[in-house]
C-alpha cells in the first residue's frame, strides 16, 4: 500500500500544472480514481481504433505516436516526453483513436477517467481552458509539422527532426549529443522517409562533419549548419 501511495503522489507533483488548477473538492475526486502503471519498452499503451476512455500523463520516460501505414510501414506522429498530456483528443471529438501509443522506453503513466474529466471541466472554467490551450498548441505543432513533411526534400525533412529532437529532449552532458536514441527505422518513421533513405543522409550528414554517429548516439558538430540544411528544405 505504502508503494501505492507513494506512485500516486509522485504522479500527481508531476501534473501540479494542471492538479493547481482544482479545487480541493475535485482533487479529492481525482485522487479516487487516478491510476499509475509502468509500461516496458515497446509496450502498447494503446491501440489505433480503440475507444478513448482516460486522460493519459508520462510521469517518467517517453512515449510514441505513431500510425500504422501501408505495408506496414508506421509513421510516428509525435513523441510524448514527461510531463506530457495524450489520449484526451480523440474523446474530446467523439471519436475511436486513429493512432497508436507505445512506450519508447520504460515509462510510467498516470491516468484519469475522462468521464471524471469532463465533468470537472464543465463546473471548473481552468481546467476547460488548460485543454483548450493544448490542443491549440498540439494543432499549430502539426500544422507546422505536416508543410515540413510534405514541401521539403529529405535533407530538410531530417535535419529539421534532428534539431526537433535536440530542442525537446536536450543534450547530453558534452553539450552536443542528442539525448534520446532513436533506432534508424524510428528516425526514418519521425521524418517520413523510408529507413535507407534516413540511413544515407545521415552518412551524408556525418561526412560533411555537420554530425557525428556512434550507433544510435548523433552528436550535432555544427548546428549552424544543420539549421540551415533544414531551413532550406
């Protein structure tokens, strides 16, 4: 019991952005039902055309999203670092959901019955406004994202999900190695491009010293450089 506790309160300091914003009523509330689970790596937290039910939190650790494309071939949609908010669009817009979510990594994941949610956000005008705010964030991000995707040309497209890495996720102690580790195949998922593509340029790259590769490590040599490669698509 005492390891329970101490899961849900280390959940809840995660979230204190949003658990400020209820009053003691609603936080007694959402203390009944919160739900704290570890997902191993590679782990469904859950599945295209599932039925959305809970608000979804990352406590610790990364999660993707991503959509399974033809031939099999997955495109990730965005990654979930902590303390990342998912799973509440598809229930907010009446729908199943038209992604999946698995655990990049060992994760932890507190989660919250929408049904509680959305009762909360009809008599607490705050909270309503924390999840206006970011889906609008979430949607500007897309936009942004889908004209990156489609208008430039596979040097950009990298390059520009190299540095969306850099700035989400943070160096490493050296001040330049990208601290999350992406296997080619996911790299190439991120910037919709196949794998062998993704592994050319990236050789490419590394030859021009604008990175440097030690198997899924990248450093960033010359991130001048790199942002221009990306600005110029």
């Amino acid at each position: 019991m005492a390891k329970k506790e101490e899961s849900t309160e280390r959940a809840i300091r995660s979230i204190s952005e949003l658990w400020e914003l209820l009053t003691d009523k609603q936080k007694a509330t959402m203390r009944q039902c919160i739900s704290v689970r570890n997902y191993k790596k590679n782990e469904i937290v859950y599945a295209e055309n599932q039925l959305p039910e809970h608000l979804l939190c990352v406590v610790e650790g990364r999660v993707k999203i991503y959509r399974e494309g033809i031939g099999g071939r997955n495109q990730i949609m965005r990654m979930i670092n902590s303390v990342g908010y998912f799973g509440y669009r598809a229930y907010f817009a009446g729908e199943h959901y038209v992604t999946s979510a698995m655990a990049f990594e060992p994760t932890v994941i507190c989660s919250f019955p929408m049904q509680v949610i959305e009762e909360i956000a009809h008599e607490n005008n705050s909270l309503a406004f924390f999840f206006i705010h970011r889906l609008a964030y979430d949607l500007g991000e897309a936009d942004e994202r889908t004209v990156n995707l489609t208008q430039k040309h596979i040097r950009g497209r990298l390059a520009e999900n190299l540095l969306f890495l850099k700035d989400n996720y943070g160096l490493e102690a050296d001040g330049a190695t990208i601290s999350v580790y992406l296997s080619r195949e996911d790299l190439a998922s991120l910037s919709n491009m196949t794998t062998s593509n993704a592994i050319r340029t990236l050789s490419s790259f590394a030859a021009e010293r604008v990175i440097a590769i030690d198997g899924r490590k990248i450093k960033i040599i010359d991130e001048e450089k790199l942002r221009r490669i990306s600005k110029i698509g």
